[in-house]
C-alpha cells in the first residue's frame, strides 16, 4: 500500500486498507498475534451467562473470532463495533465463513456505528483492541466511563494499545526496535516513512500511566499490563 511514493493522506480504515489489513496489522504490531490468541484464553475467566460480550473497533473480526470459539458460557453472545463500513461488510463475510467449518460459536452481530455514542446494555466483557489511539483524546475518559458503567460487577475490559514512554531514551529506544521489526517484516524505508506520516495526525498514543489512570478515573478497581512486546501492549481492567 505505501510501497511506491505517494501523497500521504489521513490514515483511514476504507477499502483499500481492508484489502491489506491483516498483512499490514501482524507486519506493523509486534505482538499482535500472540494479544489475539490470548484474548481468547483468558476472556472465558470473565465471560457471565446471560450477558452480552462487545467487541469495539472490531475490524475484520480476529478478536470476535477467538472470543466465540473460546467462551462456552450459557446464553451470551457478541456485539462487534466498527464504524468502517468497508470494515464491517469484510467482516460479516470472515464471521459466516467461520460459522460454516466450526460449530458451537457464540452468536454475534455486527453493527456499523461510532462506538464513543452508541448505548451499551450490561455486559460481562469488552475488548478493544489497538482502537482507543484513534479516539480524539478530549472523549477518551467519556468512552471508558460508559464501558465501565455498563459492565457487571467482576467484569473485565482488554484493551490493547501502541505505547509511548515517558523517558526520552526509553522511547526513543523501543521505537528504533519497533522500525527494525518492520524492517525485519519485509516494509522499506519508504513505506514505514509514509505510513507513519499518514497516521502522525490520527493515532495519538498515550503511556501505560495516563492509561492506568484514566481507566481508574472511569471506574475500573484494577488496572493490568498483561503484555508488552516492543511499543505494543494488552491491558486488562476490571470493574
């Protein structure tokens, strides 16, 4: 996608970024596929019957996918968020495909909306995975507060989320890493340069502290980094 010069616009999940997600999601975050994987052995911990299980900026489904081959509990299903159409139209196609070669999934529904509006009914678990850095950083704390207020008692949020360190050497660190992670993934120079420039004004990262506090202030009792692999981590919070 960022492979031949070009004006670098604002990042955006349309369909040319749909065409190439997967690709570009496990060569861009080291960790990904281990976060994913993982989410879906530890969420059946939080998973409560009658109960619904969302899953916001869902993408193509990867996290809603593990999430209803793992959790087996009695009258729960899964609402998958994104408000990408193209996203949401490739990921109903991935979902039915799963549901035609493995049985006993939770059910799921698909919804294209803005997940910092939508109303959520009670839940036992939510997971958000590399979404909240693409939130404005003014509606961060409004959107982990209705998270928070509509869990059960007990539940849980995973949250994944590039990081940015506060000690300069640190940052500056981990970041080369992550550039030669990529490199080692076969991206040239040219396409880590202008894939960084197109997402330099959309994706605002924040440190694990401003993380742990904001998701204390919205209410959550407990506060986790469960994995960190370079500059990518999974959080879990619990209300």
């Amino acid at each position: 996608m960022y492979a031949q010069k070009r004006q670098c616009g604002k990042f955006a999940f349309n369909e040319e970024v749909v065409k190439v997600f997967p690709d570009m999601i496990r060569r861009s975050a080291s960790g990904y596929t281990t976060i994913v994987e993982n989410i879906g052995n530890l969420a059946p911990i939080f998973a409560k019957e009658n109960s619904l299980i969302y899953d916001l900026g869902s993408s193509l489904g990867a996290v809603s996918m593990v999430l209803r081959s793992a959790i087996k509990t009695a009258n729960t299903s899964i609402i998958a968020i994104d408000n990408s159409a193209a996203m949401v139209e490739k990921s109903r196609e991935y979902l039915k495909a799963q549901e035609m070669m493995f049985e006993s999934l939770l059910p799921i529904e698909v919804i294209e909306a803005d997940i910092t509006t939508y109303p959520y009914e009670r839940a036992s678990l939510f997971a958000m995975n590399f979404t909240l850095q693409f939130i404005p950083r003014e509606k961060r704390l409004a959107l982990l507060t209705k998270i928070a207020d509509s869990l059960l008692p007990g539940g849980a949020l995973f949250m994944s989320e590039k990081l940015r360190f506060e000690d300069a050497r640190e940052h500056e660190v981990l970041n080369n890493l992550h550039m030669q992670f990529k490199r080692s993934q076969g991206y040239s120079e040219l396409e880590i340069a202008q894939k960084r420039e197109s997402l330099e004004d959309v994706m605002k990262i924040d440190t694990f502290e401003e993380h742990k506090a904001r998701l204390l202030k919205a209410g959550f009792s407990e506060v986790y980094l469960w994995f960190q692999c370079l500059n990518f981590s999974s959080i879990l919070a619990i209300k």
